[in-house]
C-alpha cells in the first residue's frame, strides 16, 4: 500500500524540517515548502492527502495561502491544518479569529510547539474521515 502523502508550507526551515522527520519516519511521503507560493504549486502538482500549514508567515499569510487552496479545483477537497504559533499573539480569543475563516474550512490547526503524538493522531482523525487508507509503517 501507498504511504500517505503530505505538503508541509512553513517558512520556518526548522520547524519543515521536524515535521518533515517526524511525518517520514511515520511511513508518510512529504514534500515541503518554505514559501507559501512554491508550497500551493506542490500541492497543485500533486495533491496531497493532507496539507499542514503555517498561519504566519511573511510574504504571504497562511490564511491567504489556504484561500488560494480552497478555491482551487485540484486543492479544495485536500485536508488543511493550520500549525500556528499566533495564538501568543492574539489578545483575542483564538477561536473566535478562526471562525472568521470557517467558510474555507481548515479541518484542524495545532499550537506550536507541536507535540509529536497530537499531531499523528490529528492526521489519523483527518485523512481516515477523508476516506485515506492507512498508511503501510515504514
């Protein structure tokens, strides 16, 4: 059976990186991005089974980037978490900045630091509601 296949969009090298480890050392296939532009053009190329995305980043915001996804036909059926450490930044309640955007659905979001075994599971939840086999272990 196929690994699961996964597009990583953070401009922050490390945290791609983790992710990237931790995903691939799970029987996932990653691709990764550190600009949000080059991360949309993977995901267009060959979507993925889920997209993990990072709300901040500077040249072009996460939530823009998951608009761009979402209103895309090749994209706009693939699962999206939001990875973000902006809850730390908001004064407002986080929740309540989110569902500003619920019309482009993100189908989970993540607080960095990310724990490890949070994160599997999220993506277990997710890709098994999307009709994702499980993945082959590595």
């Amino acid at each position: 059976m196929a690994p699961r296949t996964a597009v990583i969009i953070d401009d922050e090298p490390d945290i791609t990186t983790y992710l990237e480890t931790l995903l691939t050392d799970n029987g996932w296939s990653v691709r990764a991005a550190n600009d949000p532009n080059r991360g949309i053009a993977l995901a267009q190329e060959a979507p993925p089974d889920v997209i993990l995305l990072d709300v901040m980043m500077p040249e072009r915001g996460g939530l823009s980037t998951l608009i761009a996804l979402r209103k895309d036909p090749r994209t706009k059926d693939v699962p999206v978490v939001l990875v973000t450490g902006i809850q730390d930044t908001l004064t407002a309640d986080f929740e309540a900045f989110l569902a500003r955007f619920k019309k482009y659905h993100p189908d989970a979001y993540l607080q960095k630091p990310v724990e490890s075994a949070e994160l599997l599971k999220t993506l277990e939840s997710i890709t098994s509601r999307s009709g994702h086999p499980e993945a082959s272990p590595a």
